[in-house]
C-alpha cells in the first residue's frame, strides 16, 4: 500500500511531499495524471473528470507547434478551456527548434501551467514530419528544443516518451540529456517504441530510469484500475502514473484511485454513468462549434461504451449517426434500456437537456 510510504525527493527544480509533487510552485495533487490523447482530452472530457475529481494535473491533447500560432483561440476546439481547468499542461509536438519560442509565446497568453514535449508519438504522419518518436533520430534538434523550451518558460516543463528500443545504450543518454537541459519532470509510456497499446506494460523498466535521473518520474500505460494503479507504483517506484484510455472508459477512474491509495475524502463516487455521458455532451455542446462536435461524441463512446455488456450497441448507433442530435437520441434510448436507474437520475437532474436534445432544440 501506497498508503503511509512517505517519499522523499529534493531537486533543484522540484520537490515531493508525502504523497504529491511540487514543481516551480505548481502543486500536483494526487500525483494522478491525465495523459495527452488526440481527439480525446479536450475540454469536455476534462471536464467530466473533474466532476469526480481526483486528478492532479489534467492534460491538452498534442498541439502542433507549426499551427499554434495561426489557431483561434476563442473557437479552436483544441483550445477552449473552462476556468475548473487547473491545472492544465499543454503538450507541444515539435520538430524545429524555430518553433519553440512561438509556440511558448501562445502558451504564455493561454496561462499554461505546465508544458510537456511530445517525444513518445510513433504515429506515422508524425514521425515523417520529425515529431514526437521521430525527434529521437535527430539528437542535435532535440537538444536544441528542450534548451530553447527551458528558456522560454519558468514553469514546469515535462517531456513524454517511450522505452524507446529497449536498450540502455539509447535510452540512458537520451534521458541523461533530458535532464541536464533543465526538464522538471519526465512522464514515461512503459512500452517499446514499436509496441502496440495491448502489449503488457514494462513498469519495472521505470524504476531503472528512475535511478539515473534526480527529477519526478511519471510512469504510464496499462493503468485501468485501484489495482493496477498500486501495481503500478509499486513496480515502478514512479513518483506518479498518467492514465490514458482508462479515463475515457471511467471518467471516475482518478477518483476511485485518489480514494484508495491517498485518501483523497474531496472526490465524487456517487456518478450515474449517464449523467457523466450527459455531462460530457453537454460539455462539447457548450464549447465546440456544430461540425467539431459529433467526431468527438464518436471517439469517447468508443471507450465510454465498454462500461455495459451491451455497450457495442452503444458504440456502433453513435458511429453511425448522422449528426449530433440524432447520436444522442441513440444514447438516450440506450440508457433507458440498460441503465434504467442511471437514466431515471438523468431524467430528474437534467430533464430540460433531454427535452432539448428530442426535440432538436
Ligand atoms: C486515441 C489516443 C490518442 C493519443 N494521443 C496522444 C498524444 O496526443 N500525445 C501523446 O503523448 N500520447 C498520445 N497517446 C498515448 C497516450 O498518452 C498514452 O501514452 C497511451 O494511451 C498509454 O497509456 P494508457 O495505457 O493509460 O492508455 C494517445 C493514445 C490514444 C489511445
């Protein structure tokens, strides 16, 4: 049990206390962490965790350092952002070191509480472009990147990899440099770089990193659950775990986590996953224009729908909606049908939306 293990660790940069972090004066706690995901941690899913709590430090998805400075912030859906937001890290995707400081210039005026470095993403379009992984393969750039980031900013500044190829040879100068370049914080994927996402997560290979680097080590991949969370940090000895899909499926998922293993009394247990699902459209409703909405109502019910047996049922009526009003007309049914109690309380806490939705208001 994570429970009375008091962790100790002093830099430089940041600090541990019994059970969170503190770095360059941003308090993360429950060291529980939102990871970047595309198409997935914008603002309304941000949102539907925060409504159970127990996340300490929330996360954008990857924002591409050549279109930040041409987005619009007041309609930019990887933009919007609620003042319940805190705190916010936004992750860059770079590949020159030319765009570090434009793009630290918007984070600047967006107050960005921390920034993080994508140099985990192996997707194909990203690394043709030098970005994420692809960044690996030009060290020169690299350091250049992070040198020029730790110059344009005074606040937390993370990066995010993989395990890379697995051979300490790489992976340990890359890390090394990592640190000597001033980063506050390294949040390591534990899988290979070629590994796919349903490979079993190599957590005990972080707490070797671990032991090469004075900064927070934040482990992920694989965590959906109290148990593996504990796993997790036992095998890791990370100083604190990002969660992926895992918070799409269970927006509640840091709640129950901050519950068991810290303690945490301030998170909600008491979710209808219906109202969550409300909350959430809601959420893209209120703050995405018409045509950003129904593509990412689509993505999170790919996760979302794993919570009921009949949860394909779900997923496959919203895929194939048309528009946003007619897939969560399909969600209403779904829920009425399979979770009578949870759309009853939906029902009473927020019958007007429901009207709204039916009737196409
Ligand atoms: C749909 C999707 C989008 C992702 N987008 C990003 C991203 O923008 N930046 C990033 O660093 N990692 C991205 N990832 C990787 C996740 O941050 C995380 O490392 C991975 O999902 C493993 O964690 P998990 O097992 O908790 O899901 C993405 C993953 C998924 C499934």
């Amino acid at each position: 049990m994570l429970n009375g293990r008091e962790i100790h660790c002093s830099t430089a940069r940041a600090s541990i206390k019994k059970y969170g972090l503190s770095i360059r004066g941003l308090e993360i706690y429950p060291p529980l962490f939102l990871a970047p995901m595309a198409g997935l941690t914008h603002s309304a899913l941000r949102t539907t965790i925060l409504a159970c709590g127990g996340v300490g430090l929330l996360s954008t998805e990857m924002l591409a350092a050549w279109r930040l400075p041409d987005e619009n912030v007041d309609i930019s859906p990887y933009l919007a952002r609620t003042a319940e937001e805190y705190p916010l890290s936004y992750q860059l995707l770079l590949n020159d070191a030319a765009l570090v400081e434009p793009a630290m210039q918007v984070l600047r005026r967006l107050q960005a509480d921390a920034v993080d470095i994508n140099l985990g993403c192996s997707a194909p379009r990203v690394r043709r472009a030098g970005g994420g992984s692809g960044l690996l393969a030009t060290p020169r750039v690299l350091r250049a990147i992070i040198r020029r980031a730790r110059k344009a900013t005074d606040g937390p500044l993370s990066a995010k990899i993989r395990l890379g190829d697995g051979r300490k040879e790489t992976l340990q100068p890359l890390c090394q440099m990592l640190g000597d370049e001033g980063l506050d914080m390294l949040c390591i994927h534990a899988r290979l770089q070629k590994e796919s996402f349903s490979r079993k997560p190599r957590w005990a290979h972080i707490a070797e990193i671990k032991q090469w680097l004075d900064i927070p080590i934040i482990a992920n991949g694989g965590v959906d659950s109290v148990r593996s969370a504990q796993a997790c940090f036992e095998q890791s000895q990370a100083d604190g775990i990002m969660i992926g899909r895992a918070a799409a499926c269970k927006p509640w998922i840091f709640a129950q986590i901050a519950k068991a293993l810290f303690q945490d009394t301030t998170v909600c247990l008491e979710y209808e996953k219906p109202l969550l699902y409300a909350s959430f459209c809601q959420g893209i409703q209120e703050r995405f224009r018409p045509e950003r909405r129904l593509g990412r109502l689509k993505e999170f019910t790919h996760y979302f729908a794993t919570n009921y047996t009949f949860g394909h049922y779900l997923a496959s009526r919203v895929q194939a909606s048309r528009n946003m009003q007619q897939a969560v007309r399909h969600a209403l049914h779904f829920f009425s049908v399979h979770d009578p109690t949870g759309y009853r309380q939906l029902q009473e806490q927020k019958g007007q939306w429901i009207s709204s939705c039916v009737q196409g208001g």
